[in-house]
C-alpha cells in the first residue's frame, strides 16, 4: 500500500492512503543501515510503500520504501551535531512567523531559515505576527524588517492570530497547497492553525515571562487536512536553525539580492567578504544591501554555528 506519513513520534509513524485510511507504521531496521545520516530517515510528508500485518488482532504497518522527495526543509540536529534533522518534506510553501518581541525572532534566524528554503527551492511567505499588542515603536520596527524582504522579493504580511487580522490572505495563499508553519517557540503557530481551522483545537501555551520565550506545545510535526482544500504541517518551535550541507561558494547563491550581483564581481568565485572589486561589498556600501543581511551571511559563510542561539537582537546595527 502506499500513503502520506501525517505524523512521526520517531519510532512510529502515521501514514494516511489516498482512500482516507490511516494506519500506524514502523521501519523496517535496514532504512537505519543505509547511510542517511539524519536523526529521521522518515519524515512528514513522505510518500511511502507499506505492507499490513496483524499480530494479536492489532493491525500494523512496516514501511519498506520511500518515495524520492521533491525537497525537504533541513537543519542540523540540536543534539548530534554531526546529523541532520528533516523538519518536512514535499512542501509547496513555507509560512515563517515571526516576532518583534515576547519572544524576539533573529534577522540571523531568518536568514538561515531563508537560505536552505531557497536551497530547495521551497516559497517562503514572512509572517509578522501579533500585530495588534505592538506598540507605535515596535510598528515601526516591523514595517522596516518587512521593507528589508520585500526588497528582495519575499512576501510579507502583518497578521494577528487573536484578531484574525489578514488571515483571509493567508488562507488564500494555501488553497490547493501543502503549506508547512515554522518558527520560534511563541511565535503563535498552533494559534495561527487554530484560527485557520478552529476544529484542530491545537494546545497552546503562554510565553514563559522569566525568559519571554516560547514553551514548546508542538512536540512533533504533524499534518493536518483542512475544510478549505488545504494541508498544513504543523512544527514544532526552533530554537536554532544550523545550516547543513552547503559549500562555502554556493551560500552567496542563496541570498538572491546577492546572486543578482554575483556577475558583476571581478572573481566568478568571490565569497563576498576579503576579496577586491567585488559587487556585493559595493552594494553594502552603498546601503543597496541590507547590513543585517550581509552579517547573517558572514556568520554561515564563517560557521558561527553558535552565535544564532545566543545573539541578542542588536537593534541599533539592524537601522532601527
């Protein structure tokens, strides 16, 4: 038989056939043996072959192949370092949500989530969401970060999941679509779902006022099939998005404002940091290119794994 994987708990796995049918399914131990370093040979999304067994009266699944993905959303394991993580896959779209504050989202986190989004080529849609508790400061702040992805090409919408402020946009962007929800902790994607689908009644939590950050309610990813022909998989919130599996030179590539002027460097392999007469740096001096851009690809470039976790939004460099 062969179905769609709607969630992974990491030992087992729910696939759902095309007749509507769900089964809970396994691996077989080999998928384990057979070089794929990530922490989830499977993932949500997958389109995979199983075959039914019945022990005791239970009806099971064993899952023996995979179906090739047509991309995925990728990030270095929290705790092996040297693994990756598959967050989804066979996604049409992304929709990152994204915090000022209460908990603050990284122009360096976006920045990475942005690069390997590009490097499959999935469309990433910024969400700017709770809107309606910014003050006339944080408004503005806003309407800045979203004018920086705009200039490169990125859609952006302000948006409430408590007021339901451009959710019919939002909507209108999925029909037809499997659309994946990412961000941190406390950003409201589980609010967001919810008001998408009020049905779903999805858990969520209050941010932690001690750190004014999320705390998890999405333990694994899951997807779910909405009345308004739609899927969504829904994440759980991340902490630290470490970019896997990219050679120095091609990073740049994943900056379209920088691809765009890649030719115009004297060398066809200029990394854009210490090399002379190169476009890029002359565009940053020129204010063409954002600061926070520039920085956020120094850092991958450079392998500050580390510091996305740690910065603090430093307000005063991002031209606020």
């Amino acid at each position: 038989m062969t179905g769609t994987v709607y969630k992974s708990t990491g030992s087992w796995y729910t696939v759902k056939t095309p007749n509507g049918e769900t089964y809970d399914c396994r691996i077989k131990g080999k998928f384990r043996l057979k070089g794929i370093k990530s922490t989830n040979p499977i993932s949500v999304g997958d389109l995979v072959d199983f075959e039914i067994e019945t022990l005791d009266n239970v009806t099971t699944g064993v899952i023996h192949h995979i179906h090739d993905r047509k991309n995925y959303i990728v990030r270095k394991s929290v705790n092996l370092s040297k693994q990756t993580h598959i967050i989804a896959s066979n996604i049409d779209q992304v929709f990152l949500l994204i915090t000022i504050n209460n908990p603050p989202t990284l122009t360096s986190f976006i920045d990475r989530f942005l690069v390997t989004a590009e490097a499959y080529a999935i469309k990433t849609v910024l969400l700017f969401n709770k809107i309606d508790v910014y003050d006339e400061k944080t408004i503005l702040e806003v309407r800045y970060l979203a004018s920086v992805y705009r200039a490169i090409g990125y859609e952006c919408i302000g948006i409430s999941a408590e007021t339901g402020k451009n959710l019919d946009k939002v909507k209108a962007l999925m029909l037809g679509k499997v659309s994946m929800f990412a961000g941190h902790s406390g950003v409201g994607k589980s609010t967001l779902v919810n008001a998408l689908e009020p049905t779903l009644d999805l858990k969520t939590k209050a941010i932690s006022s001690q750190h004014m950050q999320g705390q998890h309610t999405t333990t694994f990813a899951e997807m779910f099939d909405l009345s308004f022909d739609a899927r969504i998989i829904d994440t759980p919130g991340i902490k630290g998005f470490g970019v896997v599996d990219m050679e120095k030179v091609e990073i740049g590539d994943y900056f379209p404002e920088f691809f765009a002027l890649k030719q115009d460097c004297k060398f066809n392999n200029c990394l854009h940091i210490e090399e002379p007469k190169c476009a890029v740096k002359d565009a940053l001096d020129r204010d063409e290119i954002s600061f926070s851009r520039y920085r956020s690809y120094v850092q991958i470039v450079e392998g500050e794994e580390e510091h996305y976790r740690t910065d603090i939004w430093d307000k005063d460099q991002e031209g606020f």
